[in-house]
C-alpha cells in the first residue's frame, strides 16, 4: 500500500473515531463511508438498509471473494488523548471497527489503482456488538453465488503487524439467554400461600458448576451469571416474579445449544414442580466462527509471499464474533493483525487502534483477491 493511500484511510479512521454510533444506529457513518468510496473508486456502491456493500466486477470466472468490516462502536467512554478523540460521550470505537472500516477503504483504493484476479464484495456490517447483523449480511454469499469470506480483527498483545489465523473453531459461540418465571404474590407472613420463583433460579444458579464441568464436553463450555433478578424491594410481600439472565458460551456450537437445552429442561422442571409459569428469551447470539481449512491456508500463503511475520493462533478466542455466518455459506476464515505488546486491552477506555498496522491488513486482504 502506497504512503498517499494510507494517509487516505488514517485521516478516514480518525473521522470514524470522532463519531462513534452504537449498533442499529450507524446512519452517518454507513453514508460517509459510502460518500468515500464514491468520490474516491468506481466500484459500485450498493445501500442495503442497515448496511451497505461495494463490488469489484472482474469479468473472470474464479470465485468470488467478500470481506467484511463491522460498523458499530461500543457504549464505553473513549479517553485517550489523541485530538480525534470521541466526540459522542459515552461512545467509543473501543474495538477497533473504525480501523476495520478504513481497511477495507483501503483494500477498495487498491482495487482502483491495481484491480484484481476475481470479483470482489466489500460487506460494511451492521450491529456485530450484538450479533444482529451476520446473519442478514450473509445471505450475499448465496445471492452472488461468492466462494470466499474473510474478516480480519486486531489483536492487542501481539506483536505489532504479525499475522495468525487457524483452521476450525477460532471464537466461540455465544449468546444471552434470559429465564423469566411468574409466580403468586402472598403476604410476607404466609409463605406458603404464594408461589416464589427465587427457589427454582437458585437451584439452576447452584446446578451451573456441575453443568460445565469439563468432563461433560469436548470443548470449553461456560454458563456465566449476569444478573439475578427476583421480587422487589417491600419486605411485607413475597417474591413473585423474577429473571435469571446468563451468557452461555461454548467451543463448540453444537455443545453451547446442548448446554442451553439442558438450562430449559431444568427450568421447565423446576417450574411445574413450584407451580410457577416461565419463558425463555434470547439475546446477542453468535454462532461459533470456524475457519475453513481452505480459506486459512490462503491467508497462510498470502502472509508468506508478503513477507509477514506470521503464526498459528495458540488457541480459539472465547470472546465471539457474527462472522461466523460467513463460513456456513462459503470457504471462510478470520485472521488477525497484531496491534502490539503496548496496546491496551480490546473494550477498554484507553485502547485505540493502531493506525501503521492498517497497510498490514490492505496489502493481506488484496492479496487473497488474486489467482
């Protein structure tokens, strides 16, 4: 990537770091990426609703390819110092899409100035924070029959510009989950004429450590207590109402959705046998991101003709990512860029993306574009 290209895309990160919008609301920065690639490519810019995509027609045969950047920030204070700083209070790109946004600006300049062996989707995604937008943008694989997809994320704590990917599972699957029970309301001096939900919730909250223990599962699987939730705060009435919410996650999807059948076993149970009603509900769901062996060995080669650093991913992130839909429907993989040993913690107030590794992730992304 040339110097005048990178100073193009460093000033872009820098627009989208100043205004940061959550997910399902980023009206203004979907139209000024689109009013960037129009004034600066001939691709052709294509608005889907929440979300927008811009092509690369090639006029060859080979399979198409897609990458994906996402769009939304995060609800997290931005506190550095730097004179792009938030704008938005209590908004910040605290994950480092601003910089994934402006790489794959990049990847269309490189398009204009040198093309490219296949045709090429840009996918700029709405809403991956909360798992809501994957699926919706995935469904492009199928109607432009594309044989390829890739996203790409930076990693803190790895050196600076290194290239990993791996094959299969790379982030887990997750998603809240929210166990929502109705009892009877009764004095507090008569238990036993209400019915009380605050039994069945802690027996489930007691069961969790047996239910992920590690014997259990191929892979890792937790079941983390987000918020108990039971009655209100009038010492003369008896709880009658109340929420358990958890995060379920798991190595495997497969074993994420057996935990989360169990959960509802249980709390079916525990409800007939109190007398209560329930409910189930679910939320920011992500399916498990697993790499197709084909799509890995590509970026693999890529980083060797490049010259990167590269290395295998130690182990699959158990933090999750909605570009798991992708690879259901095509060849698939995420890699990542190292944001370097200094940089701050990915959702925390003091991270920034690190602008001198966007060139990294451009010349990686132009390179699966070819043969």
């Amino acid at each position: 990537m040339n110097e005048k290209n990178h100073s193009m895309i460093c000033e872009l990160r820098h627009r989208l770091h100043r205004h940061p919008e959550l997910s399902l609301e980023e009206r203004w920065t979907q139209e000024h990426l689109m009013a960037f690639l129009k004034a600066h490519t001939h691709l052709d810019v294509v608005p889907r609703g929440k979300w927008f995509y811009a092509k690369y027609t090639s006029g060859s045969s080979l399979p198409g390819v897609l990458f994906r950047a996402e769009l939304d920030a995060l609800p997290v204070e931005d506190m550095i110092t730097a004179d792009y700083a938030s704008e938005i209070t209590g908004h910040g790109h605290k994950c480092g899409h601003d910089g994934h946004m402006a790489s794959l600006c990049g990847l269309a300049l490189e398009l204009e100035e040198k093309g490219a062996d296949r045709d090429v989707y840009l996918v700029f995604q709405h809403g991956e924070e909360i798992g809501a937008g994957g699926a919706e943008c995935a469904k492009l694989i199928t109607e432009e029959g594309i044989g390829f997809a890739y996203g790409w994320h930076n990693r803190p704590g790895m050196p600076k510009g290194m290239i990993q990917t791996m094959d299969s599972t790379m982030y887990y699957a997750s998603k809240g989950m929210i166990l929502h029970f109705d009892g009877l309301p009764s004095h507090a001096s008569m238990p036993e004429k209400g019915r009380c939900p605050a039994f069945a919730i802690s027996k489930i909250v007691s069961a969790i450590p047996d239910l992920v223990a590690p014997e259990h599962w191929d892979g890792e699987v937790f079941c983390t207590v987000i918020q108990v939730d039971v009655g209100e705060p009038a010492f003369g009435t008896q709880a009658s109402r109340g929420e358990l919410l958890l995060t379920i996650r798991g190595q495997y999807e497969r074993e994420m959705d057996q935990l989360q059948a169990k959960l509802e076993e249980m709390a079916a149970t525990l409800a007939e046998k109190d007398g209560l009603t329930w409910n189930v509900r679910y939320c920011d769901e992500f399916p498990e991101s697993a790499n197709s062996p084909v799509a890995a060995q590509r970026i693999r080669d890529g980083a060797k003709r490049l010259g990167f650093a590269y290395r295998e991913a130690p182990h699959p992130y158990r933090g999750s990512d909605d570009f798991g839909y992708y690879p259901k429907l095509a060849e698939g993989a995420m890699f990542e860029v190292g944001a370097g040993e200094e940089c701050a913690a990915l959702h925390t107030y003091g991270y920034d993306f690190p602008d001198d590794i966007l060139p990294v992730a451009v010349d990686v992304m132009w390179e699966l574009t070819r043969g």
